[in-house]
C-alpha cells in the first residue's frame, strides 16, 4: 500500500484526523487553525483542566478568542482529551509541548521524551508526525523517531513519516499568526517531507520544504540567536552610554534614520519569553559537546542575564539622587509580562527585578493589568488593585513593561520618580528631571 498517497489524499479531502500533542500558546493556536480548515483536530494534553475548557468551548490563550475554540467544538471540529489511547486512530500528530532549560542551564527534553513515549504505543503504519518544540539539531534523529520505530518497525518515508517544522508563534501578535506565517518544515526523508508539507499546506498560507529535520530545526536557533545577539549587543550598547553620560534611546532613534545598513534593537531589563532567551543555549549546550564554544552566544547570555541588576542599580541611584535609600523605600513595578500586552511570565526580567528589589530591602509592590497574581518557585505577591493610587505613594515606579493600556502621560504627572527602563514615556522622558532612562 502506498501509505504517502493515501495520507496525501485524505489531506486534500480533509478526511485525516489530527492530533496536537500539548495544547499551550503553541498547540491551541495550531489545533485551531487546522479546525478551521475543516479538519476534526483532537488536543492531547496531561492537563485536565484544560483539556475541561476545550471542551466547553472555553479558550485559555489570549491570542486564540473563546469565541472561536467554542464555534469549533460546536461545530465538531475540535475537542481534548487526556487519553493517548485516541492517536491510535489519527493520521497525523503535532507535537507542540514546551522546551524549557534546567537550573543547570542544560536542555530539557523531559516534554518531548514524554511526548514520544506516550504516543509510541499508538503509532501505526499510514501516520505522520511533526515535531514543534525549539530544540537543538539533532534531537528529531537522535531522540524522537528511535523512540516511534524501535518497537513499531514501521519503515520511515514508507509506512510512518516524520518530521520538523519550528513554531514561529510570537504572543500578542494580530498581523502575523500561526496561519499566515511562513512555516519551515524538513523530513526524515524527502517522502517524509513531502507528506508533512502536504499536511501543512492545506491549513497554512506558505509552506518552506527543507532538505532535513536539522535543517529546520537550525533554522530555527538562527532566528532566536540572531535577535538574541542583537539585544545582547545593543543592551551592552545601553551600558557603554551610562558610563559616557549619554542617553542610549537618543542613539538608537539617530542611527535609525539610516535607510540602509541598520536594523533597530532596543535595550531592555533582560530576555523574557518562550524563545529568545532559551533556545541559542540549546544551540551552545549542543556544540558544547563537539568541542566548540558559541562564544558570541555565551557572551550575549552573560550581558543579557546581567540587565536586571543593572535595571535595579538604576533604580537605586535615581532614588540616591533623590536623597533616598533604596532600602526601605516603596518601589511599583508596572508589567510582570516578558513583553507588552500579552499574559505570558515565562522567563520574565521583571521577576527578577522585582526579588532583587526586595532582597535590596525596597518594599516591592507590582501592577499589571493581564497577570493579577504571580506565583514563582516560594514567592508570592499580587498586582495592586488601585494603579493611581500606587503610583502616587510610591517613591519609585519601574516601567519593566511597557503595555499599551497605561495612561503614561497620568503616570507621569501622578509620580515622584520613574525608571523607564523601555522607553515607555517616550519624548515626555527626555531630559525630564523625574525620569531616568535605562
């Protein structure tokens, strides 16, 4: 049986039946978008909970509407479920399940060999897998598909087809989605790749067919490292200028008008989200083990996970200049999300400003319109439920996020001293006496 062509009709047809393995910011968006193309997508993830809000048509990801995820359910297309046992009976599976990094800073793949090994027993002759989790090149070779074949003996690019294709998801975005974002996919094989971009394709505006999984799995470490290199550099940028006395925002803005030659990075508190910050160390943990140093990787890292002690020393000598200790004196943080107008705190700087406030013995308190409470590792604390009012007895504000909601000319006006350490004011913080800039 020509197992390819078959799986490549029931694609055209929208017969195929999907999986999405991990149904975060990653897999709801993509379980939804193949939903709409007309296919019965069925989202597989250990938590209950979730799984319990699909299915009543209640949506947890800002960037993918209740509205939608209930019209879908409503209409058939899309369910959840904690039970593997359903991949028995699907055509193709997206594995979209989290990458984060150890304490230690080495990978962990716990998500992906789960992932693998819960699907393995159901693997069968006629399905083709996609793996989505940034990961470093090799680990579709090497980890994934021993893990489906050893005890299948499925023959790959004949009777089971795998393959890469990085998600390119960026919270918060409205102009460019999961839909109609250029979407990298390499193969196993070139049959592999051929079946996986047919699968694509039908749900996806563009599909980009590469030579390899590590091709595609390259591809994406080069997107992250370079935007990773690039703050690193200009975050390094914002540190020369404070020792030259000159404003770093100014700087940027000037180079800026050059029309060629010139791409615009700004400087911030340190790398938050699910990307930047995380996958160029996958990148040098990897050539780490081939006798290689990343220098530029490692040495944007270390000016990087440097910026949230220097966004706080900041804090610390605007308020010296105010004759005022830090110790003691009551610090509001506005934004704990890792960038603006989103509820994602994975990797966010501004927990890390925040716990060395405190640990400098500033009375820390936070506001953020989108994540009421934070919980991360033993420590606590909830966003203020009055802003003007916290902006007022407030002997510093730190503007860590800069969301689109803040009435920043009020702020200003309300304030005894702010930190913007985004460039959140904008011309009404140049040069203004109650401001300090990163």
């Amino acid at each position: 049986m020509d197992y390819s062509k078959q799986l490549l009709e029931k694609f055209a047809n929208k017969t195929a039946r999907v999986a999405v393995m991990g149904m975060g910011y990653v897999g709801l968006p993509f379980a939804t978008v193949f939903a709409e193309a007309g296919f019965h997508v069925t989202g597989v993830d250990p938590v209950k909970e979730k799984m319990d809000k699909i299915n009543r048509g209640e949506s947890y990801i800002m960037d993918v509407p209740t509205e939608k995820v209930a019209a879908l359910v409503k209409a058939g297309k899309l369910e959840g479920t904690t039970d593997y046992s359903v991949l028995a009976s699907v055509d193709a599976v997206a594995i979209c399940v989290p990458t984060p990094l150890r304490q230690t800073g080495d990978p962990d793949l716990s998500f992906i060999v789960s992932a693998a090994e819960g699907l393995a027993p159901y693997v069968h002759a006629g399905m083709v897998v996609v793996l989505e989790s940034s990961t470093y090149p090799g680990t579709t070779r090497e980890l994934v598909l021993p893990t489906l074949t050893d005890k299948s003996k499925l023959k790959l690019g004949e009777e089971l087809f795998v393959a890469f294709s990085p998600e390119r998801v960026d919270p918060g975005r409205t102009d460019w989605t999961t839909k109609n974002t250029p979407k990298v996919i390499g193969g196993m094989t070139e049959k592999c790749t051929e079946v996986a971009a047919g699968w694509y394709k039908q749900a996806l505006d563009t599909v980009v067919p590469v030579s390899s999984t590590e091709v595609a799995e390259m591809a994406k470490l080069l997107e992250n490292t370079f935007r990773m290199i690039n703050i690193g550099f200009v975050n390094e940028l914002a540190l020369m200028c404070d020792r030259l006395g000159v404003d770093v925002w100014e700087v940027i803005d000037a180079a800026a008008t050059k029309p060629f030659g010139f791409m615009k990075f700004q400087p911030g508190p340190g790398l938050g989200g699910h990307c930047i910050p995380i996958d160029p160390l996958y990148l040098s943990w990897k050539l780490r083990s081939l006798n290689y140093t990343a220098r530029f990787i490692e040495l944007a890292s270390e000016i990087n996970t440097s910026m949230p002690r220097f966004a706080v020393s900041r804090v610390q000598d605007a308020l010296n200049d105010h004759s005022k200790s830090l110790k003691g004196s009551k610090v509001l943080v506005l934004g704990a999300a890792y960038k603006p107008d989103i509820d994602d705190l994975r990797e966010s700087p501004s927990i890390d400003v925040m716990r060395l406030l405190q640990q400098k013995g500033a009375l820390v308190s936070y506001h953020d319109p989108y994540i009421p409470h934070i919980k991360h590792d033993n420590w606590e604390i909830s966003s203020v439920t009055d802003l003007m009012a916290a902006v007022k007895s407030a002997d510093c504000v730190v503007i860590v996020t800069n969301h689109k909601v803040y009435d920043y000319p009020e702020i200003l006006k309300n304030s005894q001293l702010i930190v913007d350490t985004r460039n959140a004011l904008g011309k009404l913080g140049f040069k203004n006496p109650k401001v300090v800039r990163l």
